[in-house]
C-alpha cells in the first residue's frame, strides 16, 4: 500500500485520528431525522463537540489536526464526557494526549528478546498452553503445549515471531481459531490499549506500517481506533481428535479461557496461558489435556 508509513506517526497524529473516529461516531445533536439526514458526515460536527465542551472551535480544531497544543485534564475530561468514552477510552486519550496524567511510566525499549527471569520461571512452571509477550506483542518464550494449540513459533523468524502480525499472517495461526474475525478485532484493540505509550517509537512504528502495507484487513480494523483493555477472554480453537487445526466429530471447536499476567517491572511483558473453562466441564477438560499432552496425534 503506498504511502502506507507516513499514516504511522507521533503521537498527537494517533490523537487526531482517534478523536476523529470517535466524534463521527458520536450521536449527533438533536434534530430529528430529517436534520440528521442533511448532514454530509456523521457524528458530532467540529464546532458542536467544541460548544458542549466549552472549548473554542478554533482550539478543537488545532488539537484534531494534530497540531502542537497542550490539553489540561479538565479540558479531556471534557472531551471525554462529550464523546461518552468508555474507561478504555479515557484511558487511551489520556495516553495520548498527556501520558505524565495516565500514569504513564518509563518505557522499555519496544522490541525486546528475552523473558525476564521470574517470567521464564513462571513458564516453565505451566502445564498449559502459555507464552510470554512483550508490550509489542513479540513472543517472547513459549512452552510445548502454546506450539500444540497455537503455532511452532521456533519456526518462525525472530523478526516474524510477533503475535499481532501471525495474527494476519501466520497461516497455521490462523486456522487454529474458530472465529478469525473475531481474533482479528480483538488483537487490534488489546494491542492499541497496550501499545500506546510506545506510539512513535520506530519499531512500533515499523510493525504497524508493515501491517498496513500487507494486509488490507489490518487496514480497516486499523482505521476504526478502537481499544479495549482485556486481561482475559474465552476464544474458539479447532482442535480435535484428527489433530490441531481440525474439529471433533460432533465439529465443535474447544472453547479456552484466556488470561493474561503483566509483570510489576519497566518491562511491562506479559505471560499469556489457556485454561479449560469452568464452565464447560470434563469434557473440556479432557479435549485441553489431550492436547497438552499430545494425545491427538
């Protein structure tokens, strides 16, 4: 896709966009349906947004073009009420706008190579599908049973062995789940969430550029900035008596819970394991420790 590096940028461009996202999202000002309807775009207008605010128009518009201002909390707090932002949401717009307010500590470098020690520790110690990830989605370290559910990642490149990027690109990644469109989504707006404070940064920068380029689906999830902040889930996995990647008899996929452990260190790496879910039962159990085991070859 050309031109598709100069979309990645710093971080009031990130700003930018997400407010414009989210104000054409926005309900608009009351006026019916005939009012709406004589709108060219959607959502609030510049100057409405603006006006519920309590900001000027010409100041909105500096800090929507992505312009050099400074925003106070209670100027986002504005803004975030006005665009009825969720907490992660508030949370992303803090980030960007004004990361000292979000809390925001000091960054490790974006792409890293090593697990920490008391993570590799805590892998070894996993009998069930778990991986650790760097706050760029890099895999970092990954036991047996992560190759049996998800992919070998000793056989893919370092440079390739990102979870976001396998996310779109790894074939056998993406057999493996049930609902890949599902998958996609939801690796987009956890890694957005994550990976806020790193936005600028050149290999962050480098990993969302290439995305762009390569995938045209990565580039639509993309444009619709949405974040969520998820330390756990459920997803569906294709995995059964003819082997990873294919379906029991009865064809239902393997329901696992997801969850996530984030480390208290400047490295911010997080330890990603699958568990059966409490509610599906024995069953469910017994299709995980199968695979865990290797029983389905």
């Amino acid at each position: 896709m050309p031109g598709a590096r100069a979309i990645v940028s710093d971080r009031r461009s990130e700003l930018a966009d997400f407010l414009r996202g989210r104000r054409q999202r926005a309900a608009p000002i009351a006026g019916g349906a005939a009012a709406a309807k004589r709108r060219r775009t959607p959502g609030l207008r510049r100057e409405e947004l603006a006006q519920l605010a309590g900001l000027s128009v010409d100041w909105y518009t500096r800090l929507e073009q992505g312009r050099d201002v400074n925003p106070s909390r209670e100027t986002l707090e504005a803004i975030a009420r006005v665009l009825k932002l969720d907490d992660d949401e508030r949370g992303h717009l803090f980030y960007l706008a004004r990361p000292e307010h979000a809390g925001a500590a000091a960054r490790p470098a974006a792409r890293q190579e090593r697990p920490e020690p008391a993570m590799a520790r805590a892998l070894e110690a996993m009998r069930v599908p778990a991986l650790v990830i760097s706050p760029r989605y890099d895999v970092l370290a990954w036991n047996r049973a992560a190759c049996r559910l998800l992919a070998d990642f000793g056989d893919v490149p370092p440079r390739r062995r990102n979870l976001l990027w396998m996310t779109f690109h790894h074939a056998g990644l993406r057999a493996r789940y049930a609902e890949i469109g599902v998958v996609e989504k939801e690796a987009v707006a956890g890694f957005r969430f994550d990976a806020s404070s790193y936005v600028g940064d050149p290999e962050y920068d480098a990993l969302i550029a290439d995305l762009l380029e390569t995938s045209e689906v990565f580039r639509t999830i993309w444009a619709r900035h949405e974040v969520r902040a998820k330390v756990s889930g459920i997803k569906a996995f294709r995995v059964g008596g003819r082997g990873v990647g294919s379906r029991d008899a009865d064809g239902e996929p393997l329901l696992l819970e997801w969850h996530t452990l984030a480390s208290t260190t400047a490295s911010r790496q997080l330890l990603v394991y699958y568990t059966a879910r409490a509610a599906g039962g024995p069953e469910d159990e017994r299709r995980l420790a199968a695979l865990c085991e290797g029983d389905d070859e």
